[in-house]
C-alpha cells in the first residue's frame, strides 16, 4: 500500500511544483485569473483523458466538473503552439520520474550494467493537425504521431518518449540516437533490424537482442552460406542455438548468435493467421528484384494505391522514391527493364543504376547508398 501514497505526492509534485515551474519559464501563463498552471493542465489531461476529440466546449464543461469555472473562449486561447510545448515538457518531466523501481541484483540480467527496451508505438491525430504531424497517408491517417521509448530494466529509468511524424520510420527516432552504455544489452524488435547499427553496437562493447530479418544473409563460422527459413523448418521441435555470422560481405560479417524457440501449434496458427489477415489488408501485388543479393528493386500494384515513398513500385526498397508512378491499372501488361553498374572499387565504392517501368524512367543515376540487408526499413 506504500505505492499509493508515493504516486500521489509525484502527482502533486508534478501538477502543483514542476508544471508550475515550466509555465512560468515558457510564458504559458502570465496572469492568474482564468487559469492557473496546475488547473490548466488538470483541465486539459483529464479533459482530453475522458473525451480524446474534445474541443474547447467541451473542455469547458468538463472544467465546471472539477471546479474550474472557464468559458470556451478562455480554452480555445491556451490552444496554442506554446501550450502544446509546454505540455509536452511537462511529459518528459512525468515519464523521468521513477516511482516504483526494484533493481535486478540476482540472475541472468544482474550480469549487465543496463537492459534496454526500446520500441516506438503510433497515436492518430486530428486530420487538421497534418500540417504539425504527418502520417503516412494514403489507407492510413493523414496525421499521426509516433512516440519512440527506452526502458532500462536494471534500473527502471524510461527515456522518452520523444516524438516524430507518424509517416518516419522508428530508426528515425531521436531515441535511437541516444547513447548505450558499454557492456549493456539493447533490445529491439525487427523494425529495428539493422546491420550497420548493430556493428555500431557491437564495435562499442554493446550486446543485443533482436528478432532476425525475412532476408537475413547468415553463414557459418567457416564461411558456408545457408538459407535460415528452410534450416529452421529441418530442427522440428528443437531448440536452435547457433553461433553464426550476419551479412552478405566477408570483410563485414557480424558474429552472433542465432537462438530459437519452438511454439505450440496454437501460438503457430496464431502467427499465420496474422500474416493472412495482413496480406489480405495489402490486396495488390507486391514482390520485388533482390540485384546482387542486396539491393531491392520494388515490384507493387501502385496503381491508385498510395503507400510510403520509398517503398512504392519503382523505388530502391528503403532508399530513393521513384521519379513517377508508372503502373498501369491491373490486367493491363507492363513491362520493367532494370539497368544495373555494379561497383568496380571495392565495397565501399559507389553504386549506381538506371531503370525504367512501363516506358517511363523511374529511376536515373542513384547512388545505391546500403544493402538492403542493411537499410532501416
């Protein structure tokens, strides 16, 4: 029961002491007559808490319910860009406090200085709000926000969240630029699968935990190429720990080590069944040309079908859009023609390539910056 107390006199340091701070600081409020720093933000949290579309009508009968007697008008001037910064000042002080942390001293994690979790989740906005955040558009939100976190389990510390457009990537995030400290374990979903971040980490003293790509090139320590799909599908009922190396080039492999699980038939079925449902939510065509088993061409029925930039038909997957959307509508054929220079100065020498899609250049002289293995999508 001692929690209960301790998050109310956080809730009071924060809505009576911090928020007030913060106000004074950024100008947000300068006379006291209609609204106070604290009533402000109880009004607006637990406003928009309650009613997530609340407009300044709305807000102001809500108000007149916790004793805060405004008009709409007085709402709708504290709506501004300045309110909104302090607001999210008064986030980041929130989610800095640690309330209830339990340091792990024993077993597996005790091991590291740090432990950490990071993820990105994506919040709908008011269309109107396009122009502040944008999100990705097309069968999507026109805005949306995406808050990127860290969380360390050793200690309970959250980083974040920091926000950016609902359209960018989480790579794109500024808590991934956040730095790690040595001898801890990053942990990450496969959004986040990237081979030149990971020997960032790996080159820093750092270990990680991530779930491995679809196109992942993996080999053996003495240099055998293998397919992981159909190796995986061999070791029914198995538990795989291999140590292997990660990527398509020699000179750059990255040691790891692959481990996997077995699932219950339920947890199996689960899985394919999202996956049907999600290709069922695509409806078009959509493949692409793998080009030295490293870059992705990308083949899609973008006709009348918005998606995200670089990943349209015509684009190099994950880095440059393509010049025009050429496709045809369906059951109309079409032709591709991919022209392709491969590099002649070694691995880190440019790479560039021409293409054309429906008789229309798509593509023209682009300097293929990454392998697809390693581009952050």
């Amino acid at each position: 029961m001692e929690k209960i107390p301790s998050l109310s006199q956080v809730l009071k340091t924060l809505f009576f002491e911090v928020a007030t701070q913060l106000a004074k600081e950024q100008n947000v409020i300068k006379r006291e007559r209609c609204f106070s720093a604290t009533s402000l933000l109880l009004v607006l949290v637990l406003g928009w808490l309650q009613h997530p579309l609340a407009g300044p009508s709305q807000l102001a009968r809500f108000a007149h319910t916790v004793g805060v007697r405004v008009s709409k008008q007085a709402i709708a001037q504290r709506l501004s860009e300045k309110t909104a910064h302090w607001l999210r000042c008064v986030l980041e002080a929130a989610v800095s406090t640690i309330l209830f942390a339990s340091s792990q001293t024993q077993g597996l994690l005790a091991r590291f200085p740090a432990v950490i979790l990071e993820d990105a989740s994506s919040v709908r906005l008011p269309d109107a709000l396009a122009f502040l955040w944008k999100g990705k558009g097309g069968s999507g939100p026109l805005s949306s926000v995406k808050l990127g976190v860290r969380w360390d389990i050793r200690s309970g510390q959250l980083q974040g969240p920091l926000l950016q457009d609902g359209k960018s990537h989480e790579t794109h995030n500024p808590v991934h630029a956040l730095s790690l400290p040595v001898g801890g374990v990053w942990i990450g979903d496969a959004g986040y699968y990237c081979l030149h971040f990971l020997r960032q980490l790996a080159s820093a003293g750092i270990f990680f935990v991530t779930r491995p790509r679809g196109n992942l090139a993996v080999s053996t320590l003495d240099g055998q190429r293998f397919s992981l799909a159909p190796y995986l599908r061999q070791q029914t009922g198995k538990v795989i720990d291999l140590s292997v190396r990660l990527g398509s080039i020699p000179a750059l492999w990255l040691p790891a080590r692959l481990l996997a699980l077995p699932v219950s038939p339920e947890i199996a079925e689960q899985r394919r069944a999202h996956l049907r449902e999600k290709a069922k939510s695509q409806a078009r065509g959509n493949s692409g040309v793998y080009i030295q088993g490293r870059y992705e061409v990308q083949i899609l029925d973008s006709y009348q079908n918005p998606t995200y930039a670089n990943g349209s038909c015509g684009a190099l997957y994950g880095q440059y859009a393509p010049l025009v959307n050429a496709c045809r509508p369906p059951e109309q054929w079409q032709t591709y023609d991919i022209v392709f220079h491969a590099a002649k100065c070694g691995p880190d020498g440019p790479r560039r390539r021409t293409f054309a899609f429906a008789g229309a250049k798509v593509e023209k002289g682009l300097e293929c910056s990454a392998p697809i293995t390693e581009v952050k999508y």
